[in-house]
C-alpha cells in the first residue's frame, strides 16, 4: 500500500516506448537530442526510423542549441497530479533548429509568459529524472513578435 | 442514385450519469430504437460499425468493439468494424457506412456510438506518453494552447468564447432530453473556475454515459419505406497527425483541408447551410471550425458567434440541440441524430424553419482527427 501511494505522488515518468527511450536516456546526461535526416537536412521530434519529410533513414542524433521561442502556451489553474501543483506553464516550444516540442516554460511568473518569447533549455530534477524545461534568455526580448509557423531545416 | 445511401433510422439511450447500466445495455437499447425507428427489424441489419467511447476504445482494446457488441445483437453481419478517431469516430463510421452501402457491400449498417466513462472514471483520465511528464495532462489543456494561439492571433477574447457556451445553453433550453438547460449569462460564464487558460471550466464540454445509433440504408431499400428518409450529400475527412510536427497545428484544424471537399461534393457553399452541428469538446473548437467551415473569414469567428450569431434564431444556428456543452456527451453521434431530426422537420420547439442542408462535424484526439458529412432533407 505504501509503494502504491508513493508512486501516485512521485512525478510522472516518460512512457516507456521505444522509439523516445534514447531521448529520455540523453536528458539524464544534460542533452536535448534531436533526429536529423542525413539526407535533407531535416530535424525533428519525437525521435523516429525515418525522416518524416523524405523517409529515409539515413538519420542520425544531434544536440540541439537550446535556444527558441514560445509558440504558443497555457497556464494550468487546475491540479491534475500531487507532483505537479498548479499554477504551471505548458508551453509548445519551437527550437531554432525547427522542431516543436511540449515543455514547461519556468523561472518567472506565470503571468509573465508571452507568446514568442525567446526562451533556453534548462533541465531541473524531478525525482530521479532530468527534465528538459524553458525559461526567458536572459537580457533576450519578451515581445509579443509573431512566433514562426513556417518550416525550418 | 439507385445505389444510394440514406440514412433511414436514429435512435439512443438516456445520457448522464448512469451507474447502474453498463454500455452494453446502453447501446443495445439505441440500436434497438434506431432499427425500431426505420420501421426495420433486427434480422433486417446486414452491417454493423461501432465507435467505443474514450473509456471502452482503453478498456476493450484487445476484444474488437464491434465483436462483443455484434455478439449481444445476435448479429452475422456482412460487413463489420470498429474506428478509433476519437470524437471523429460518429461521423466516420456512417461515412464508412455510407461507402460501404453505394458500393454493395451490405445495405442496412447500423452505427453505433456508447461509453459509460463516469462509471469507469478510471479509464477515462489521461495524459498521454511523454505529456504527463510535463503535466500537459486531459485534452483541456492540448485546446487550451490553441485557444491561446487564437487570441494571439486574432485578439479573440474571452467573451467571444463564452457566447459559444451561452448559445448552447439557449438551444438546450428547447431541448427536452438536454441535461444543461438552464440559462447562462456572460457574468456567470467569466465568473467560471480557470482550468488551463484562457479555458474555464464552462469551456469544457461535459462527460455522460450513454449511446447513440444511426440507421444507413440502401435506397432502393429505403423507397419502401415509410418513414421519411435524410440524404448523405457528401463527406470528406482531413487529419493531421504529426501534432507538433505541423507548424499549423494550433492555427486551424484539418477541417480546413476538409471543408471545401466537403462543399465541392455536394455542389453546395457555406452559404447553403440551415445549421450545423459542429463537435465541440471544447468551444474554441466551435469557433475554429466557422472559420475552417468558411462561415467567416480566418480570424472573425469571435466576432460571427456575438449577439447570438449561432444562438436560436441566428445566422447560423450551431448545435440547435445543445451540443457536447450542454445536450450530453454524446461522441458526436447525437450531433449526427439532431441533424436528421431536424432535416425530419421533426425538431419541436427548436426546429429551424425549412432546413434543407445541415452540416455535421467530428473533430477528435489531440486535434488530430476531423470527419465531416453535409446531409439534406428528402424534399
């Protein structure tokens, strides 16, 4: 009954897939890793077999510069975990590189958070798991300027 | 046309919070109801599509929903299945129905919709994969961050949502068999609980237990009928299914590939439509769909939905049986139900007057899914 109930208040772990395993895996060691395609030079998250834009898979892992922006985000007000109190930031993070990935955006009030706001991974502990989060580059803007819905390679 | 497809019957349970039915009796009981309504019996149904809720499609994953209810209907069906599409699945399987009659393969398939997820709760909460991680957990929150790109966007503001909410309170006013009935003002809406902004708790749409089913038959079959029949006039589905991967994923849904097929189709424009049963899980996906549906440029919806714009007696009456805000959680089978009857002129004190043409819509899991069908009345 103990290990029940400390397992409904640890915070929730990755899924255990396959296909994100090494990614969590890269996190543990302080590295956001991204899939590149070999052949066009695409990016991308998830991980996967193959280039979703061209499908080959001729692909390989590279560390992502950590910089981006806030595409677009939400400030939960209600609870849904006991590891993870409201009020949060979700946030849909666009890297420079040009994957998009759910993250949290920290350090600042929620209220704060701005729709293309320039943010930098930061990984913070939770439980045994490194966490890759976002939060405001220093001295950066924190304008409103439009966050891109284009593609980028 | 004289391979055809008509949908001929509707039927359905009694929705809400329902502990002491399980969705089997649940969904015999609108099966039954919807064959009954045709003027058909049992031994008349040669197709059986099924659409498990959220809480079934975890729960029943291995067993084939269709195979345990098919068993319990007596049914040796000569066409069969299940769709998981999330809130899309309604409206696609009596797509897939309606494709599978013109093309001979059965000519009376049942399409039935059920899930009882207030008695299985525990199957119903969800954060998916990697998501619960960040505590990006239940759909809210996945619709709260389009709703935020909306009002980015296009400076959409909260009141422009609540009026969504407050248009489906007024029609299910109308609605006898609707579980929201009372009325709403703007101050009661803003004065809702946050759950993840800009949503508020009357944003989300409610959770029942319940089913639904719909009658696709034949039209050679159905001109022996009785009964008064409703045209499928066209259907088109669109999905987007790469989620983050889409660098337009919180900008429009894929119903913005899918409606102007649908429109193409049936030879018919926006303009065309009496009403329209959009899903909405959530009202932002309401507002979304009028501008992928092209009942208002990209960006006015806000602006369409205000002084009762789809409210009764609108422009454009929206979900005239209360919808998923206000009538039950219905999986979007009882959107497809309110369009027959009202195309049925069968709609009592809600009916609009003269409906020819009715738009319906699906819209399911992370945004992911849209299935849409433009049905007309036999006049």
């Amino acid at each position: 009954m103990e290990e029940k109930a400390a397992t409904k208040t640890a915070h929730p772990a990755p899924a255990d897939d396959q296909l994100t395993a090494s990614f969590w895996e890269a996190c543990q060691h302080g590295s956001l890793m991204m899939t590149h395609c070999r052949d066009c030079g695409h990016y991308f998250l998830p991980p996967g077999p193959c280039c979703p834009r061209c499908w080959s898979s001729y692909i390989d892992q590279h560390a992502a510069s950590g910089r981006g922006q806030v595409v677009t985000y939400t400030v939960y007000r209600h609870g849904y975990h006991p590891a993870i109190p409201p009020p949060y930031v979700v946030a849909v993070i666009e890297l420079d590189e040009g994957p998009r990935m759910v993250s949290n955006v920290t350090g600042l009030d929620s209220d704060a958070v701005r729709t293309g706001m320039r943010v930098q991974l930061v990984f913070e502990q939770a439980g045994d798991r490194k966490i890759p989060r976002f939060e405001p580059t220093s001295g950066g803007t924190t304008g409103t300027s439009e966050a891109s819905t284009g593609k980028k390679t | 046309m004289s391979r055809g497809a008509v949908i001929a019957g509707v039927g359905h349970s009694e929705f809400g919070r329902l502990p002491g039915l399980t969705p089997w009796q649940l969904e015999t009981t609108a099966a039954r109801a919807a064959v009954a309504d045709a003027g058909l019996e049992p031994g008349d149904v040669d197709g059986l599509l099924t659409d498990p809720g959220p809480a079934q499609g975890i729960l029943d994953g291995i067993t084939p929903h269709f195979l345990r209810l098919g068993a319990q209907l007596g049914l040796d069906p000569d066409y069969a299945g299940s769709e998981i599409l999330g809130g899309a699945g309604s409206v696609g399987i009596v797509g897939r129905a309606v494709l599978a009659v013109e093309a001979g393969l059965c000519s009376a398939c049942l399409c039935v919709y059920g899930d009882s997820p207030l008695s299985q709760p525990a199957a119903f909460g969800y954060g998916r994969g990697d998501d619960a991680v960040f505590g990006f957990f239940g759909a809210v929150g996945m619709h709260a961050l389009a709703a935020r790109r909306h009002a980015h966007n296009y400076g959409t503001r909260p009141e422009q949502l609540g009026e969504v909410v407050l248009a489906a309170r007024a029609h299910a006013a109308l609605t006898p068999h609707a579980l929201k009935r009372e009325l709403l003002s703007m101050d009661d809406y803003l004065a809702s609980k946050p759950v993840a902004e800009p949503l508020r708790a009357l944003d989300c749409c409610m959770v029942s237990d319940g089913a639904a089913a719909v009658l696709v038959l034949s039209a050679e079959r159905a001109a022996r009928l009785e009964r008064s029949t409703v045209r499928v006039l066209s259907q088109a589905q669109a999905h987007s299914l790469q989620t983050m991967g889409n660098g337009t994923h919180f900008d429009q849904l894929p119903a913005a590939r899918s409606a102007p097929r649908l429109f193409e189709r049936a030879g018919l424009e926006p303009s065309d439509v009496d009403l329209a049963l959009l899903y909405d899980c959530f009202s932002i996906v309401l507002l979304m769909q009028l501008e992928d549906y092209g009942f208002c440029a990209r960006g006015e919806a806000g602006s369409f939905v205000e002084n009762g714009g789809i409210a009764p007696g609108g422009r454009l009456p929206v979900n005239t049986s209360g919808g998923l805000l206000a009538e039950c959680y219905g999986g979007g089978m009882m959107h497809v139900i309110e369009a027959v009857r009202q195309l049925r002129g069968e709609a009592g004190e809600r009916q609009v007057a003269d409906a020819s043409v009715a738009l319906v819509s699906g819209h399911g899991l992370g945004m992911n899914t849209h299935t849409g069908l433009l049905l007309g009345a036999d006049r």
